[in-house]
C-alpha cells in the first residue's frame, strides 16, 4: 500500500475509501480523526465500574461526551472480559434506550455487540455503527450489517466472545493481526458488506499481553497500510497500567500518549474515556500533521 507524505514529512497510509457519510455526517478520514466515546451500560465494566449502567447516567454520560467533542459515542451492554453470558433479550434493553435517547444529538452512535440479534435490534433503533470485538466470530453479523447501511468494526481478537485466553502465543503479533483483519475483511465482503463501510480494529489488550499490544502500537502502520480506516481503543488499557506502574484511574496521560503514536501512524478513529483531554489531543495532532488550521491566530502576527 502507498503512503502519502505530509507537510511534516511523515509517511502515512493512504485510506483507500476515506470519505465516509455516518448520520448524514461526512468524514474525510484523509483529512481528519473522529473521536468515539465509551459509554458503558454494564454493572461491572473494566473502567467505571458500572457508574453508567442506569439509564438515566449512560445517555447523561453520552451527552457530556458529546457536548465535550466527541463525533461518536460507543454503547456496550456487555463486557469482552470473560465471564457469565449476558442474556440477549437484556443486552437488547441495556443498549437499544440509549441509542434510542441519542436520536437527533449529531453524534455516530455505535453499539459494541457480538451478536447479531442485538445488532439488529440497534439498527432498527438508529444506531449506525456495529462495533463487534470478536472480529465476525459469528458470520451472521456481517449479513446483518450488509442489510442495512451501517459500518462494521472488525476487531483482532483471538477466543470465543467471553471466554479466557491464558498466555496468548503469536509468531509475530503484527503479521497475525493483519492476517486475521484480511480474512476477516474478506469474510464481510463475501457477506454483503462493502469495503467503503467496513473500519478495522487490532484489538489492544484483547487477548494480548502488554508487550504485544506494545508492539502493535510501535507498528500500527502495518495495520494501517490496510488501506482501511483503522480504530484503535487504547484507553486506560492493562498495557498502559503495566507499562507505567499506573492504577486505573491514573492511566489518561499514557493513554493519550498512545492513541497520538498511533494518530501519527494512520489511525484515524479513537475510541476513550476521557473525551475533554483526547479531544484537544486530536486536534492538536491534526494541526501538526497539516489537516486542520488553528482555531486563531495572534501571537507574533
């Protein structure tokens, strides 16, 4: 895959289809990065613990995230983390109120799903983006998505959804990675899914140790060659706590720091928590790269 040279002289990934339309929203992922919130509507999620899982805090959390910048918003019934099977007729009422609540706010919503019942049901209820972190685990997502015009986020991860995958092994993670993205890729296409509505995810920390989801950052530009639009979902991750010794709540200034090397790499969708602080990331890394003009200029004018 070529690589256009920006005005910085970083080489990055040319997109092959990077003018995407998501709730009449156009994205130019050539020319910019979107930022997608997490709201989790689960009691015992990773991060906050269940501090969204009422419905009244999820879409107010939602809302504060849009109001802080963020282009998309992630809604998750279910964690990936292994576990007790969520029941689907419950994951459907965590996450189809929410989606329903956010009609008319301008964002992308997105719902983080594996099945493709749930998937369905968020469709119908105006969600444009599945989001499915088993990477087609099953084939019948990709159906669902392609009766629709929804985009589908193919995620790396390697185990059935909810189940542990002790010491996971790889010959070389970032090879691995893209070729699982491919089949997967291909899986979609076969179904029914163009390639202008599918985005793709390496899965750091999804069945991966902190060195390779560390190596997958040192190199996302290999992910990124895809020539697909890439999302990463760093934020407040193992990898980070490992690396810096940092308990969970302590996690956003490395978090940035990695969602920016991948920025800089070709990532172009970025999936966190903390939406005030990636929001000024983002635009200050667009800036740099050339994609987008100060806000003002004063100083020494």
């Amino acid at each position: 895959m070529s690589a256009d040279v920006t005005e910085t002289g970083l080489r990055l990934p040319t997109i092959d289809e990077p003018e995407r339309r998501m709730n009449g929203r156009l994205f130019d992922f050539s020319r910019e990065v979107a930022v997608m919130a997490i709201i989790n509507r689960t009691p015992d999620s990773f991060y906050d613990r269940g501090a969204t899982f009422a419905l009244d805090a999820s879409v107010a959390a939602a809302r504060r995230a849009i109001d802080d910048g963020a282009d998309w918003v992630d809604i998750g019934g279910a964690k990936f983390a292994p576990g007790p099977p969520v029941p689907i007729g419950e994951e459907i009422n965590r996450v189809v109120p929410v989606v329903e609540a956010l009609h008319g706010s301008g964002a992308v919503i997105s719902v983080d799903t594996f099945h493709p019942t749930v998937a369905l049901a968020a469709l119908g209820a105006g969600a444009h983006v599945i989001n499915d972190t088993t990477g087609l685990h099953d084939p019948d997502m990709a159906r669902v998505v392609a009766e629709s015009d929804a985009t589908l986020v193919i995620t790396h991860s390697l185990a059935a959804p909810r189940m542990p995958c002790p010491s996971p092994t790889y010959g070389d993670v970032v090879r691995d990675v893209v070729d699982f993205l491919r089949a997967r890729v291909e899986r979609a296409v076969d179904n029914g899914v163009p390639l202008e509505r599918l985005v793709v995810d390496p899965g750091h920390d999804l069945n991966k140790n902190t060195l390779h989801s560390l190596e997958l950052t040192r190199r996302l530009h290999e992910i990124t060659s895809l020539g697909l639009p890439t999302l990463v979902a760093v934020s407040n991750k193992d990898f980070i706590g490992e690396t810096l010794d940092r308990e969970r709540g302590e996690r956003v200034e490395g978090s940035v720091a990695a969602m920016v090397a991948c920025i800089l790499q070709g990532a172009r969708i970025v999936r966190m928590h903390n939406v005030a602080a990636t929001v000024d990331a983002v635009r200050m890394t667009e800036a740099i790269l050339g994609m987008r003009r100060p806000a003002y200029l004063r100083h020494n004018q």
